[in-house]
C-alpha cells in the first residue's frame, strides 16, 4: 500500500510542510501567531556547477517558486 503523501506525487518533507502549515492555522490567535514565527525559515543554499558556488538563494523563496510551478502545472 502507497503511502497518500506519495500517491499524490509530493515529496515526504512537502508533505510535513502542508501538515505543520494546517496545524498551524488551526490554533487559536495567541499560539498561532507563536507557532507562526517558529515556522519561519532563513535558510539558504547554493548550486555549485564546475567547482563553483552559484548565488545564495532563500530556500523559503525557493519552496514557494516550486509550489506554485506545482500548482500550475495542475
């Protein structure tokens, strides 16, 4: 048996991030808004091609270009 995350075509870590997302909005004001900013990511990465490192990109910016190049390929 296919797991649903998977049967739906999503990566495991998208699927945890669609989840903690939903759990967060469902809380009352005062948690939410605290769970909200514990979900804020300031992480980044960079593609190295060649033995070079390319520009540093925001991996929060990069999760919500690939969600909606998701959302309109549907």
């Amino acid at each position: 048996m296919t797991a649903a995350w998977k049967a739906a075509g999503l990566t495991y870590n998208r699927y945890l991030a669609i989840a903690a997302r939903t759990v967060r909005q469902s809380l009352k004001d005062g948690p939410r808004l605290a769970a909200e900013r514990r979900g804020l990511m300031d992480l980044r990465f960079a593609k190295w091609e060649n033995g070079k490192q390319g520009d540093p990109q925001s991996l929060a910016q990069a999760n919500k270009d690939a969600l909606a190049a998701q959302a309109n390929q549907k």
